[in-house]
C-alpha cells in the first residue's frame, strides 16, 4: 500500500527524476506529500475489502481455509 512513499522502493529515483522535469525543485518530501493521501486510501479500501471478505467467511485461496487446524 505503502510502496511509493518508501525511499526504498527501486524505482524512487526514476520517480524523482520524472517529477522534476515538470517542477524543478520536487524532492523526496514532494512524492510522499503528493502520495500520502492515495496510500492512506487505498490502505483504508483494502481493509474494508478484507474485513468483508473474512466476515462473508469466504477462504484465502484454493485450499487455505480460514481456520487452521493443528495436525495431529
């Protein structure tokens, strides 16, 4: 969710350079302050699609159900 605000990410530099083409002095602090709000949205949009989805009590994928049991 976070990807693009991590100076981490491979591709921030890249990022930074095509920013700057359009406005000269953006920097690291212009991404994230641009980025943040989409984060902080898709963060909040994929946590209501999880909850629904545990809560429709529908599994993971194929074969991982939502419980686990311990063998035995």
């Amino acid at each position: 969710v976070t990807n693009i605000i991590s100076p981490m990410m491979s591709y921030f530099v890249l990022i930074i350079a095509f920013m700057q083409r359009y406005e000269p002095k953006a920097g690291m602090g212009t991404i994230i302050s641009v980025m943040l709000p989409y984060s902080i949205a898709f963060g909040i949009a994929w946590s209501i699609l999880f909850s629904i989805w545990l809560a429709m009590g529908w599994p993971f994928g194929p074969g991982a159900p939502l419980e686990y049991v311990a063998g035995g």
